[in-house]
C-alpha cells in the first residue's frame, strides 16, 4: 500500500503543476483563445487521476527517487547463509536500476517528529485518504437521489400546446432522436436540465416570451446534447476520490463556467446580433435573482458573478481563436512526467543488520556472555562498492555472534560499520576494537540434527525464519536462539516476541 499511496501523491503532484500551467497560460492569452481548450484539459486531468496506473517507460529513461525507509526489527529472520544470498540479489539489481535510470536519488526517511516511521505515515495517510473518498462518494450519491427526488417529486408535464410545439422543433434542429422530457416546478428560480439516466428539462412557473422560451429550450437541450451533466459527474468523482488536493476544487468550479461558455456559444452560433443582445437580456433576467441550482444539474444561470463572465465571453466570441494546441501540449507534458518520473519505498534491510539481529538474540539468550557493539544501519551499497573482496563469515569464539568481513582496497580487513580485523593464523582473527576473538569455523547447523522445521511469522508478517525442533524436542532458529512452543502452535522468542506459522 506504501508504494500505491505514494504513486497517488505523484500523479497529484503531476496534476496540480498541469493546473497552474492551465491558469498560467489562460491568464497570458486571454481574450486570443477561446476556452475550449481547457475544457479537454481538465477532462484529460480528471481521467488521468481516476485511472491511476502506472504507464511502462520501457527503455526511456527515467528519474526516480527512492524512498529509504527503516522498519522495526524484532528479530534474525533469515541465517547467515541467506543474508549474502539477499547482498548478491541486492548488488544484481542496483547494477539493473543503473542501466535502467540515467539518475536516481535516494532519500533517507527512518523516522518523523511524531515517533512514526515513513512507511507508517503513508498507510495512515492512504487509510484517512480512502475513508474520506469512501465518504464523501455516498455523501454525492445522497445529494444526488435526494436533489433528482424532490425535483421529480414536486414536478408536472408541460401542457401548453405552444411550448410543446417549440420543443419540439428545437429538438428536430438539435437532431435529437430521444430529447429529455419537458416538466414545470414551481419550487424552482432558474431552468435546469437534471438526471443522467432519465434527464428533463424543468421550466419554472414564471412567464417568458415566445423568443426568450426558445433561448431557454435551446440552451438546456444543448447541455443535453454535448453531455455537460456527465462531465460534471467527473468533475465531482474526481474531486470526491482526492479530496486533500485543493487544486481540484478551482478545476471544478472553472470547469463548470467553461461548460457554461461553451453552451452559450454553441446557441449563439447562428443568432443575429439582435437576438445575441436579447440573449444576453434573458441571462441578466435571471442571473438578478437568487438562482438554486440542483446537485448534478445544468441550469440557465448561476448567478450574477458568472453572468459577468458569460457576458465578457459572448462579446468577445467573434475575436477569440479555437485553439486546441495547449490542450495537446499540456497533455503530452503530464504523459511525459508520468513516464518519466518514478518513485519507490524501499525497506532498508542490510546485511549488516541481519547479523545484528542474530548477535541481539544471542545477547537475549545469555544476558553475561560477551559480544562486539552492533553496527549502525547503513545501505548496503555502502558496504559492497567499498570492498573488492568476497565476503568472509567469521563467528565469535566465545558466544554465537557473527559477521561479515571484506577486504578493502589496502589490503585490511574491515566488517560492514569500519572495524578492522588481524588475521592470526588457522582461520583465527582477532578485532583490532575490542580484541575479541573471531573463527573461521562456523558452529554446527541446527538444522542437520533437526527432526522437524516449521516455518513462522512475526505479527507484522514483517520477518519470517525457520525454526528446528532437535533431538532433545527444544526448538531453535538458524542463529542459535531458543524458542518456547505454545499449546496454541505458535512460538515465543527469547525477546518474547510471538511468531505464528
């Protein structure tokens, strides 16, 4: 969930810089273009959001950046063994990233101010961030049935032979074989177009003008006809499913001016200047009231602040250029950000610090026995690209500890934290920090005297290891360490930490 989380927050990172750039560009050619084209931007913002796939990049190259986060360890999941089969895996596939990226940038995250690690931080994010779209997504539904409701409910069909004849015709002109219904409310203030699977046209009770009526019909059956009511759908899912990005809120309010824009031009398109200026009386008419417009619904005016607006747009609608061109390049520019910039959260789980999980076990078994001071945890890059050498298992001998050591480029030996190892002879070495003495001899495996194994979990599902049971029925992990059977199946720890198989 880390990695799907973080992914959400980079597409909205990716959006809201598309959004600035929409207003940035509006802003510089107003008055040149038509706004048509950020009517396909917001479209293509809003899909891109609601389908958050990550796109293959395939050989192109790419700019990640790497999440390094620290997870609690309890205890020595994996032996010795293991731990230079994950160094290897881990050497292959930095080798892999290299070819792959042309630059990658780790960022080191352990722990923030609250106690909380990284990771951590993401799945409570990614938990508040569902539960919030989860909520408001039915809250839209509620607003949604109830609003169709109560207009359905109150609502009756028009009888007025001439206003039928009119809506007629105008639908034969808009070429619509199926037109919406044609209903009268008188609980409204402003002609609406509401329903996406059953819409209707809801005219209010007050009286218009045979011209002014057909200004209204004409208007509504064209958000009809261009699907306005769906693309405001999207607009609100959009905004619903990522509710913490305050960028969404503005497209949505733009975009349903736009919408406003678009349909006057399209019913102005074949008007006369004359009937351009008694247009734009109906839309003063009705702006000057208090307009109530239902959820998910399309009405005639929004008030008086977007009437300004509207009037601006029809005046100017014969100097504004249809353009699409920024709609096509801010689109290939939030494709291309999304090809070309990854992100990752990794788990930083070293080699070093599985032999630290070994030698704390140890510790735990036997509170007086002796051991060398645990390592810092380090990337295990860090350690590989700075030896040469294969790596050498030295086990303590006096106690069960182990560790690694490489042979650097002076010809010293060193374990992954710096500390310097002599070589004495017979596969004895001795360390030049605490002169503890160290063997080439491994001790005996407990798993070639075991007579069963099972193979259990910590409760995080964060670790897993194998457990011996011996001769004597004790049962023990790769590292030595004890643990105690439960009537239940499970297994407690030296650390008291209960594994589950």
């Amino acid at each position: 969930m880390p990695e799907f989380v973080l992914h959400i927050l980079k597409m909205n990172l990716i959006a809201a810089v598309i959004l600035l750039l929409t207003e940035l560009f509006s802003r510089l050619s107003r008055g040149r273009y038509a706004s048509g084209w950020k009517y396909w931007v917001w479209f293509a913002v809003a899909v891109f959001l609601l389908v958050p796939v990550k796109l293959p990049s395939g050989r192109l190259p790419q700019l990640t950046v790497n999440f390094v986060v620290e997870q609690p360890v309890k205890t020595a999941d994996s032996n010795l063994l293991a731990a230079q089969k994950e160094a290897e895996v881990s050497q292959q596939t930095s080798a892999q990233t290299v070819q792959q990226t042309f630059h990658s940038h780790e960022i080191q995250l352990k722990e923030t101010p609250f106690g909380f690690t990284f990771d951590q931080l993401l799945r409570l994010f990614g938990e508040i961030w569902l539960a919030g779209a989860l909520f408001l997504g039915l809250v839209g539904l509620a607003r949604y049935y109830l609003a169709l409701h109560r207009l359905y409910r109150w609502s009756l069909p028009v009888d007025d032979e001439d206003i039928l004849k009119d809506y007629q015709r105008l639908s034969r002109e808009a070429e619509l074989k199926k037109p919406p219904k044609l209903l009268k409310n008188d609980r409204l203030t402003t002609p609406v177009l509401a329903g996406l699977f059953h819409p209707a046209v809801y005219l209010t009770n007050e009286r218009y003008e045979k011209q002014e009526l057909c200004f209204i019909l004409s208007h509504e059956l064209t958000h009809y006809q261009r699907r306005d009511l769906w693309y405001k759908l999207l607009m609100q899912a959009v905004v619903s499913s990522y509710w913490f990005n305050p960028f969404l809120y503005k497209m949505r309010r733009d975009a349903e001016r736009t919408v406003e824009n678009l349909c006057d031009a399209r019913v102005l398109g074949g008007l006369s200047s004359q009937e351009q200026l008694s247009y734009s009386r109906l839309l003063l008419k009705t702006a000057a009231k208090q307009s109530r417009v239902p959820y998910l619904a399309a009405g005639l005016n929004d008030g008086i602040l977007v009437f300004k607006e509207r009037i601006r747009c029809m005046r100017n609608l014969s100097a504004m250029k249809r353009c699409r061109f920024p709609a096509v390049l801010l689109c290939a520019v939030m494709l291309l950000a999304q090809l070309l910039i990854g992100s990752s959260v990794a788990a930083e789980n070293n080699l070093q610090q599985n032999l630290t999980q070994a030698e704390t076990e140890t510790r735990q078994e036997s509170p007086g026995m002796e051991t060398a001071e645990t390592s810092e945890n380090r990337p295990l890059t860090s350690t590989l690209t700075a030896n040469t050498s294969e790596p050498l298992t030295l086990y303590r001998t006096e106690g069960n500890g182990a560790n690694y050591i490489y042979e650097s480029g002076d010809g010293t030996w060193k374990d992954g934290s710096g500390r310097t190892y002599t070589y004495h002879g017979n596969g004895q070495w001795v360390s030049d920090r605490d002169r503890s003495s160290w063997t080439e001899e491994g001790p005996p495996n407990p798993a070639d005297q075991a007579v069963a194994s099972v193979t259990v979990y910590d409760s995080g599902q964060l670790n897993r290891q194998v457990l011996y049971q011996g001769p004597d029925g004790s049962w023990q992990n790769q590292a030595g360490g004890l643990y105690t059977a439960n009537e239940d199946g499970s297994f407690t720890g030296p650390d008291g930490t209960l594994w589950t198989p």
